[in-house]
C-alpha cells in the first residue's frame, strides 16, 4: 500500500509543452492590443 504512489507517479503523461513560453505570450498580447487600438482609429 506504501508504494501506490510511485507506481503512479510512473504511469502519468509528461506535462505538454507550452506553445510560447510567458515572455513570447506577454508580447503576442501587447502586439495584438495595439493593433486593435490603431485599427479603430
């Protein structure tokens, strides 16, 4: 029963791989943000 844990730990998927780290999503963000802003000027 001590071991359930670590048995499990073995059967999990690796954590899928972000598209875009933070800092590339942060400016994505920004980028889009000010093209929204010159659009409706």
């Amino acid at each position: 029963m001590g071991d359930k844990g670590s048995k499990d730990k073995a059967g999990r998927e690796e954590k899928k791989k972000a598209k875009h780290s933070l800092k590339e999503k942060r400016k994505l963000k920004q980028e889009k943000k000010n093209n929204i802003n010159v659009t409706t000027i």
